[in-house]
C-alpha cells in the first residue's frame, strides 16, 4: 500500500497539463492494444472531421503514439519530460498560458496537416514543446548518448539529425514541430522586445478566466543539474 501511495504521490505531483495529456495518451494506447478501438478510428482526416463529422478525431490525433511497447513507454517518457519540465518553469502558476500554448500548436499543427499528409500530429506537438523549452534554457548543458556535450538550444536540431541519419529520410513532423515551436517563441520571447511588449499570441482574457483558481502554490523544483544524460528519441 505505501508503493502505491508513493505512485499516486508521484502522479499528482505531476503538473496539471502534462498529467492530463500524458494520462490521456496511456489511456488511448490501452484502448487499441485491447482492441476497444482502431487507430483507423484516431488519425487526422479532414474529410472525415467535416464530412463525416468525426470531431474526436481533432483530439485523438495528438494522443495516439503506437502500440503499446518499450518503444512507446521511451517515447512517452522523453516527450513528457519536457512537458514537465516547461509547465513548471516558464509556466509556473500560469496553467491558463501553457494550455493556450497546446492550444496555438495543436491548431498550427492542424492546419498544416493537409500539406504533410501526416495522419498523427503527437510526435510535432512534442517537439514544438520541446523547441521552445531548449531556447528558453540556453544555459543548460546536454550530453548525447555520452558522445558529445551541447547547450539546450542545439536539443532540437541534434534530434532531427540523429533521426536523419537513422531514417535516412528528412522527419517532416520534426520540422513542422519546430517551426511551430519557432512562431510562438519569436512572438512571446523576441517580438515584445522590439515592440515596446505587444504579445500577439498572449492568451486572450476570456480564456484566463476557464482557470480561475486552478493554480495552487507548488513546491519550488530542484535547480537541474548542469549536465545530464538525455535520452534520445529515435
């Protein structure tokens, strides 16, 4: 009973966007391994969103990343990180800010998907997540696979590289994730300080007020360690 005191320790403090979508991910994942369900029922599909007004499928296109395996746990561990790590840094006690960056990607992301023919949009979601949090912590030092160390900002392009190089094909949904990525750091962290402050992806007001109360004083997190051993995404 205390181990599973501990995980349920370990699950709420997880912060509240990053619980959801990573909770929400299992959970789909589950629900094709048992056959509830088809990933023919999950991808992105415009004809059938607004033909056949299949409007789940605007979500289930983020949530779905294959089967369930040791492949699918790697991945959901290395994408939520990152989730984690800039919902409780540059998010901290703003939920409503870090929702409607989800929001602004998931849209991009969607809007872009009939030019890529890219059925499932979780892969680019996480990587503009990604992007931003590398260009927010310039200063912090990564180590890949132990070969070589690089500063944060470089994470997203040593990635795209390692998946070049492996897939011998140029990862579309890398690319469309960093640009995405790119927008809203250009608009949120560099426009403003040449435009005297004006944030023209700033959450509009009306959509603060949904999280009214949900921020709730949290614990400081640890300082990260300078360097680290980062996982990579294959």
């Amino acid at each position: 009973m205390a181990d599973i005191g501990v995980l349920e320790q370990w699950y709420y403090d997880v912060p509240l966007v990053t619980r959801i979508w990573t909770t929400a991910a299992v959970i789909t994942s589950v629900l094709v391994q048992c056959q509830v369900v088809t990933p023919f029922k999950l991808f992105f599909s415009v004809s059938s969103v607004f033909r056949k007004r299949q409007y789940w499928r605007l979500l289930t296109t983020f949530l779905y990343f294959g089967p369930l395996s040791l492949d699918f746990m790697f991945h959901l561990f290395f994408i939520s990180r990152y989730f984690r790590n800039l919902e409780e840094s540059s998010f901290r006690g703003r939920t409503a800010d870090f929702a409607w960056l989800l929001l602004y990607s998931a849209t991009s992301l969607l809007l872009l998907s009939p030019f890529t023919s890219m059925p499932f949009l979780g892969g680019p979601l996480s990587f503009s997540l990604i992007y931003i949090w590398a260009r927010r912590n310039p200063s912090v030092r990564l180590s890949f696979l132990g070969l070589f160390v690089f500063n944060a900002p470089y994470l997203p392009w040593v990635l795209l590289l390692f998946r070049l190089v492996i897939n011998n094909t140029l990862p579309k949904d890398d690319l469309m994730g960093i640009a995405v990525g790119h927008v809203y750091y250009f608009f949120e962290d560099i426009y403003p300080r040449i435009r005297g402050g004006a944030r023209p992806l700033a959450a509009p007001e009306i959509w603060r007020r949904l999280f009214a109360g949900v921020d709730a004083p949290r614990p400081v997190a640890a300082a990260e360690p300078e360097q680290e051993q980062e996982p990579v995404r294959a």
